[in-house]
C-alpha cells in the first residue's frame, strides 16, 4: 500500500468519522436548526448513490463508509424531523 | 457511460451540491451552533486528503468534487469561527 492509497483510507475514515461527533453534538442539542434540510436530503441521496456505486464496483471500503455514514445521518435527520413534544405549562 | 458509472456521478454531485444549499442556509442565518466544530475540522480534513487521493488517481470527478467541497465547508468554518461583532449598546 502507498501513501495514496494510505491517504485515500484516511479520507473515508475521516469524511465518514466525522459524523460521529456531529451526531453526538445533535443529540445533546436535540437541535439541528442550523443545518439545512435541503443539505441533509441531497447529501442523504448522494451517500445513498455512493454506495449503490461501491456495489457495482464492489469496493468494500466505498460500502461500508456510505453505509455508516448513511446511517449516522438519519439520526441527525430523525432529530430534525421529528416533532417535539409542546413545552407543557404549569398550571 | 452505464448506469452505475451515471449512479456515480450523480453521488458526486449531490454530496457536493448539497453545500450550496447548506452555505447560504448558514449565511442567512449567521450562526452555525448546531454544526459540530470536531466534525468541521475532521470532515475538511477528509475532504483535503479525497483531493490528494484524487490527483493520484488523476480522477477529474474526485478533485473537482473535492475542490468545490473544500471552499463551501471553509464558508461554514468563516461564520462559526470568525469572532462575532460585539452588539453595541445604545448609549
């Protein structure tokens, strides 16, 4: 293996790494306001794509990292989406 | 040109695209809290070495994707870490 090759696992580890912090930052909030919704439904499609594309392709690595990130981002998107409970009054 | 090679493509596109969207939702709104700063720095980092992946491979696609990538996150990273100007008083 090169430093390319290196590098390019890198780059799935990180790009797909990332959206555990991001995540766990969403969870805490339970806010995502200033994400976009429009964001998260192209780049969702787009991580979708990506992994049909590995399919074809049959690159493990290209899977697994859309398949993870994929699902780290439906998290981000159930916070988003969701209804929050209304802020009950005190009687 | 099948219809994996176009699924691909379209990934691309997408994932990169969906920037557009996200960068003008985060200068419209000036705040970029809900966004990770862990997944800024990580996820750029990503991006930068899909780039160096990209001219090894000499894949136009990849550094192109990556390229575009790169300056839309920097636009996030301006907004949430450039210091905010200090709301004057009126005297």
């Amino acid at each position: 293996m090169n430093a390319f090759e290196i590098a390019g696992l890198l780059a799935a580890t990180l790009t797909t790494g990332s959206f555990v912090p991001q995540v766990l930052h969403t969870l805490q909030r339970r806010s995502a306001d200033d994400i976009s919704s429009l964001w998260l439904v192209l780049f969702g499609a787009g991580i979708a794509l990506w992994f049909v594309y590995g399919l074809w392709l049959n690159s493990l690595p290209i899977i697994l990292a859309n398949a993870v990130t994929f699902l780290l981002l439906m998290v981000i998107a159930w916070i988003k989406f969701a209804p929050r409970p209304a802020v009950r009054e005190i009687a």
